[in-house]
C-alpha cells in the first residue's frame, strides 16, 4: 500500500499535479502522502488535488547539495506551511538568497506551488508571492 501511495504522488507530480491524502473522518489532509491518517488512524483515505497555497515560514540556504541539485545550487530550502495544513519541507524560490538572517524578507510570507524537473526528479517548488 505504502509503495503504490509513493507510486501515484511521484506520477501525479510528474503532470504537474500536487495529489494529498484526505481523511474522510476527521478532515485531517496529508502532503506527502501517507497511508494512514496522522490524526485518527484511519487507513482508509481518499485522494485530493492540493491547493498548492501556504507560506514559507523559515527557509535556509543550499551552496553545497548533493546530485543532481549541485546544478542548480545555491537555492533556499524552507518549511512551507500547506493551506490545507500539512507542513511540507522543500525548495523555494522568490526569497533573498544572499542571507536569510538579514531580515529583509518578512516571514512568513504567502507562496504557491509549482512542479519542476530538476534532472531527473519532479520537485515541488514554492515560490514566494511578492
Ligand atoms: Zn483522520
């Protein structure tokens, strides 16, 4: 079960398409997907399209990544709080690379997701709104 969830976020993102799990019972949404709720236990979820809204809460930055992501170093990597309430660590974009201690950025700050390629994987990215 665990590996076909793994299977179908992974194809559904390859569309460009950001799927979580929802828990029928208490409304608890899940991003990545996992097999049971986190709330009630429940293993029987359905799956919905996120909304790709939340906000970047702290974010830090990359110079040094390992594979494939040393093509697109530096970047920032931040704990984006989903819409629907997962929280979700990944890449994110819009924000002021040269230093995140500076201050110059007020977090959290709104961001929407996209899906892009980087080598050969299907990254969710969110990008700040200005
Ligand atoms: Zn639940």
């Amino acid at each position: 079960m665990a590996e076909l969830i793994v299977k179908t976020f992974y194809d559904n993102l390859k569309n460009g398409k950001l799927m979580g799990l929802k828990c029928p019972k208490c409304g608890t949404h899940s991003f990545p997907p996992k097999g049971t709720c986190n709330k009630c236990g429940n293993p029987d979820l359905t799956w919905v399209q996120m909304s790709g809204e939340g906000k970047i809460n702290i974010y830090s930055v990359l110079n040094y990544p390992g594979g494939e992501f040393q093509a697109v170093a530096p970047y920032a990597f931040g704990l984006v709080k989903m819409k629907e309430g997962p929280v979700y660590y990944t890449m994110v974009k819009g924000v002021d690379l040269d230093d995140p201690w500076k201050g110059n950025m007020k977090l959290p700050v709104d961001a929407t997701a996209k899906v892009e390629k980087i080598g050969t994987k299907n990254v969710v990215v969110f990008y700040a709104k200005k």
